[in-house]
C-alpha cells in the first residue's frame, strides 16, 4: 500500500525516529533519518504530523484545551535549554 496514508505513516515513524535517536544520544543516527527525507517539504509535514498527533495525545490525557496546551508549552519551551548540536 502506497497511499497517502502509509506516505504519511512513514513521515511521521522517520520523524519520531530521529527524535528518538536523539534522545538516547544517538546523534549519527539522527542525522542519517533527517537525511533519508526526499524534501524539504517531506520532512516538514512528518514533523508537522508528529507534532500534531502527539499533542492530540496529551490532549486527550490532560483533558486541556488547544489554547490551554499551546500556553503551557509556549512557557515550557522559555524555560528549557537548547538541546546540544
């Protein structure tokens, strides 16, 4: 199956992979899934969809609304270091 839908599925599974490389400290291993995206584009929608779902989740969870979630964020991401290069 070729669809939109396993397309996107893939975009989102690299993006949580690079992620998650990152996070165990696997920075080699990032950067070779950041760089098997085609495009610019495709990487942008596998983020964009990741990023979507994942707040979808937490939504769901916390019971907060957008606004609610998007302000605790915003405040969350003021407070935290950058992350190593």
């Amino acid at each position: 199956m070729n669809g939109p839908v396993s397309v996107a599925a893939d975009l989102v599974q690299r993006a949580g992979g690079v992620i998650a490389a990152r996070r165990r400290g696997d920075f080699a291993g990032a950067e070779t899934l950041l760089a098997s995206f085609e495009t610019e584009q495709a990487r942008t929608l596998g983020f964009y969809l990741l990023a979507d779902l994942a707040l979808g989740l937490v939504r769901a969870q916390t019971g907060q609304s957008p606004d609610e979630l998007m302000r605790e964020l915003t405040l969350l991401v003021a407070t935290t270091s950058p992350p190593p290069d």
